[in-house]
C-alpha cells in the first residue's frame, strides 16, 4: 500500500518531528558545552551523555545476542513482531539519535498495512547504533503470535540468560538504581513490555526530564517516578499505570473478550495511547485521559456478566481519574 495510507503514517510524521526538535537541542547542548545536573546528582555533559548512550547500545546489542544465539526462532522470525502498534519512539530514543548523529530512518515508499512503518525489505530501518528502547528490549516466546505464558519452561531460561546481561552490563549511571530499587531493573524482565517501561522511566528521570529543564523539548514530568519505589507498598499513579498496561495487554492476549459492546482492538489502542502519555507526558495529556475515560467510566456494568473485561475497564477507569487528579 502507498506509505501515505498506511496506519502509522502520522505516528512515523510525529515522531520525525520529535527527532528533529531533540536533535536541534542536543546541537545547541554541544555548542554551549553546559553541564546538566540531575536532581540524583549525576553531572550530564555532552560527552558523557553520548558515552552512555552508546553503553545503552552495547548492552541491548548484547541482550539481542542471547536471543538469536540462545533461542534460535528469535534469528528467523525475521521482524515476526514488527508489527502495526508495536513500536514507539520516546524522548530519549530521539535524544538518543541526536547524540549518536544517526539519521532518522526515511519514508519508504510502500509499506504492508499490517507491519510496523520502520519494517523494510531488509528488516527495521532504525540504524544499527540504535533502535527504540521498546523494540531493543522486546522478546517473546516463539509460539508465532508472541503471547507470554509464565507457566511456559522458556520463560525461565530466556529471563535467566537475560538477566545475566543486564547485571553484567547495565550502564553505571543506572546501577545505583539497580542498587537502590526495591525491585532491581533485572526482575522486570519476566516482561519484556515492562521492562521497557521500568528502564524508560529511569531514563527520564536520570537524563530526560533534566535536559529538558535546560533545553525544552516538550517534556513536562512533575513527580517523575523514581525506579527505587517502584514495587514499593505505595506507588504513584505512574508506576500503577504502568502496571495495569502491562498486565492488562497479557490478559488481552490470553483471554478472548465476549463483550461485543467494546472492542479488544480498541481497549489495547486505549492502553498503548496511555503507554504513550505517562511516558511522553504530552501538552494536551488531559485532554486525551478525559476521552479514554468516557469510554470506560462506568462500562463495567454494561460488560458481559462473568466477562475479565469488566474487571479491566472498572480499573482502567480508575487509573485514568488518578492520573487526572496527579
């Protein structure tokens, strides 16, 4: 289909967009040649600040590298997972980018409706120094449509293996993280989607949301969780969001809906755009929690007796009116 068409077309437009302002702050950064501390204080400069990024890219090249050698239907499921909704670009993949001086991949001029937008003929078309923490970290269990099972023998042995890389290498700037957390990032593993979310949140609070406080990109994080309370008895609405996301899409997977009133197509849409804003925290945030939240405000009643989504939409509710009131 013509690119244009495809699904992504506005996401893959938005997202060069985001490329590009973070790529003319990190060139003003450069020039000035400022410090930037951050409130656990780390002292971020240029150099440093490319240095860890490209420890970040060796250790996800590593991580990667347990998979193809170890499971081997990971090296010919050939972008297998690469598909419609998949992918997403955050703050500091663009930051990141920028600082590696790799370019933003172009506009293919055809795409297949179904796959990702940065799915090309050879594979993703995000430069090898570096892909998008989500897509970096993402693992499944070969069953050919990537649902997680727990109770699944692989699951140990691929979290094991993985978790003897993120020890082994996880960058230093992140190590007191790992030292301090009451949940190290290493046990966010047995999910590979939250442990995105676990290593995106640490990332914005250890290098994002301070260069952003110099040179704004946009981003607006009051009370940015800390990773060392995360699994803590009290949790912001951030971490509880993020939770909900992950556990939420697994039951999905795992649990045919029989309420026809809702869609899954449409309440696994609704989590990614909330994926999406605590972690983006985008200008008109409110705006779109208002929206989700009248579609799941009181749908729990109107759910098929017996149904797991009424369940779901009762919390989900209730995620998006603390995170209003945050």
């Amino acid at each position: 289909m013509n690119v244009h068409d495809h699904p992504e077309y506005d996401l893959f437009q938005r997202d060069a967009q985001l490329v590009a302002t973070c790529r003319r702050a990190i060139v003003a950064w450069i020039a000035c040649g400022e410090e930037i501390v951050a409130p656990d204080g780390v002292v971020w400069t240029p150099q440093r600040a490319h240095d860890f990024v490209r420890e970040m890219g060796s250790l996800f090249r590593r991580y990667n590298f347990v998979l193809w050698r170890t499971f081997s239907y990971c090296r010919r499921c050939q972008g297998g997972c690469c598909v419609v909704g998949a992918s997403q670009v955050t703050y500091f993949d663009a930051l990141a980018l920028a600082l590696l001086e790799q370019p933003f991949p172009a506009l293919a001029p055809r795409a297949a409706a179904g796959d990702c937008i940065y799915l090309g003929e050879k594979g993703c078309r995000w430069p090898a120094q570096w892909r998008p923490v989500k897509c970096a970290s993402f693992y499944c269990l070969g069953s050919g449509d990537w649902e997680l099972d727990a109770t699944d023998a692989r699951y140990e042995l691929i979290t094991r293996a993985l978790q003897e890389v993120v020890r082994e290498h996880l960058p230093s700037y992140l190590r007191r993280y790992k030292r301090d957390a009451n949940d190290p990032l290493d046990t966010f593993l047995t999910d590979p989607i939250g442990f995105a979310e676990t290593l995106g949140a640490a990332l914005i609070e250890i290098f994002v949301a301070p260069f952003s406080a110099s040179y704004d990109i946009g981003v607006s994080l009051p009370g940015a969780p800390k990773l060392g309370s995360i699994g803590a008895d009290v949790r912001s609405p951030t971490q509880e969001a993020l939770a909900f996301i992950a556990a939420a899409v697994e039951t999905v997977w795992r649990t045919p809906s029989r309420d026809t009133t809702t869609s899954d197509e449409q309440f696994l849409a609704d989590l990614e755009c909330l994926e999406w804003i605590v972690m983006e925290r985008p200008p008109d945030a409110g705006r779109e929690l208002q929206v989700m939240l009248g579609r799941y405000e009181g749908r729990e009643e109107a759910a098929v007796k017996g149904d797991s989504r009424a369940l779901l939409y009762r919390q989900m509710a209730e995620i998006l009116e603390r995170l209003l009131e945050y």
